[in-house]
C-alpha cells in the first residue's frame, strides 16, 4: 500500500514549537474512499461530552483497525512506526533492541462529527507539564474533506506547553482543514475540540495514537483481533499491542531476577503464546 514518506525533522520540529504538523496527501483517496465503504454503517459506540456526563451527537466506532486491512497497514505502516520510535521510544527501555519500538498503540476510532460541539480538551492522560518530551502522540486521518462547515477539529497551538488544564475561554483556536488523505499529527498535550457539524453532511476521521510504554494501551486490543490476525502477529504488532508490558503475575516476577517492569521478547512471546490458549 502507498503511503507519502514522513519528513521526520519537519515533523519534530512542528510538533515541538506548534503542538501538530499536518502532512498532505498522505493516503490514497481511494484508499480512504474504500475504508469509508466499509464503515460508514457502522456506529456501534456512543460519545461521551469531554467535560461532562452528557452523550453528544456523533458516529463512533472503536477499534477500527482489526477489521480493516487498510487500516491495519496504516497503523502499523513502517513510516508512523519509525516517527513513533523517534518521538516516543524511552531510551533507557534496555529489554529491547533500540531497533524495535517500545511505546504502544494507545487507541483506535472512527468518529464523524454530529451536531454537539466537541468541547476542548487533551488527550494526555498526565497532569498538565511543560517540556520537550512527548508521552502521547495522536493521529487524525481524513476520511472526507474537513472544515468550519462541517464540524472539523480545532487546535490552539502551544497549548502543549501551559501547565494548567483545558478550558473553553479565551483560547486563540485555528480551525484544522483537511482534504481526504491528509494526518494530522499533534501532541496529546495540545489543546483541541471540533465544532459542531450542521452541514447536514458525514466528515469522518480515522483517529488513532501512540503512548510511551508506561501508558499501556487504552484497550485490550489483541481481546479483538480475528483469529487469523492473533496467529500472525509480527514481532513488532506484538510489541505495538502493548505484549512486552502487561502486568507481571507472581509466576513472572519468580523466573526474573531483576523484576523489570519492562519485559523482554521472551516476555513478548510468553504473553503471546498464553493469548493464543485463550483466544484460538
């Protein structure tokens, strides 16, 4: 499958001074058309409000990439995999080669906006802090043209930077328009929502980010794999999959003598043999 090849520096540089980097035409229309196809009917999740208890109008769809091979290929496609090493990879995780990436995949969804304004928020999961390191880094792929009209996101850039929470007044927002097959990609820490979609009209977004390993998946995501995916993971799917960081059980903690929090491959293949008992 053609994906664009990143210009990782630009990209660094971006996201360092500004929170995101948008990268044109980084997929196929066709592609994109076609992953549409196989969604579009298939809202299965509700959306929770960002700052409340309230469930807003919006199409959402959870874990996309197991049932979509295009999907799949983008996620774990060698060019977001290579960015994500340099961003997110902890240069002291020594149970790895420093070949291999040691973060995760944090989450997948598809969400088109409905009617509700998504309210501002981060994604990182962290109290708010300052400084040059990453610990989430998300993704957005256009799956149609985006803009004010139809409920495109929103972003304050260099909100990655404050030390205070999220808040709706007096922000400096820059409406994020995208055409099919462009990704945005920003720092969880960014401040973003999306403006209500009164168009009349679906925009549809491949959302989807990685974590420093300590953060773990958001999902048990190998729980949803169909079984022909599960029994052919490569090392680095098992690794993405979050496999070299589950909890250690007392079984684990006695055959390691250093009781690292970080596990190694044989850790990686030991979880994934155990999966394959329960799940094949």
């Amino acid at each position: 499958m053609k994906i664009k090849p990143l210009n990782e520096d630009k990209i660094t540089k971006d996201i360092k001074s500004e929170g995101f980097s948008i990268i044109r035409g980084f997929v196929d229309k066709n592609l994109c058309n076609k992953i549409v196809e196989d969604f579009v009917d298939s809202s299965t999740y509700k959306m929770r409000d960002t700052v409340g208890d309230g469930i807003i109008d919006s199409f959402l769809q959870l874990n996309p990439h197991v049932k979509s091979n295009i999907l799949w290929s983008i996620t774990f496609s060698k060019e977001l995999i290579s960015l994500g090493k340099k961003i997110l990879n902890d240069p002291f995780y020594r149970e790895l080669n420093k070949d291999l990436p040691n973060f995760c995949l944090n989450f997948s969804i598809l969400r088109s906006s409905g009617k509700d304004k998504l309210n501002i928020h981060r994604d990182d999961r962290n109290p708010p802090y300052s400084g040059s390191e990453t610990t989430y880094l998300q993704c957005a792929l256009a799956l149609d043209d985006s803009n004010r009209d139809n409920g495109c996101t929103f972003v304050v850039p260099g909100s990655h930077q404050y030390n205070v929470y999220a808040r709706e007044e007096n922000n400096k927002v820059v409406d994020v328009d995208i055409k099919v097959g462009d990704l945005l990609i920003y720092d969880g820490r960014l401040w973003h929502g999306a403006h209500g979609n009164l168009s009349g009209k679906r925009r549809l977004n491949y959302f989807f980010g990685y974590a420093r390993w300590h953060c773990r998946p958001t999902y048990a995501f190998e729980t949803f794999l169909p079984p022909e995916k599960l029994a052919n993971l490569s090392l680095e799917e098992k690794i993405l999959h979050g496999l070299h960081v589950r909890s250690k059980s007392s079984e684990d903690l006695n055959n390691d003598p250093y009781a690292s929090q970080r596990g190694d491959i044989n850790f990686v293949n030991k979880n994934y043999e155990r999966l394959k008992r329960k799940l094949l």
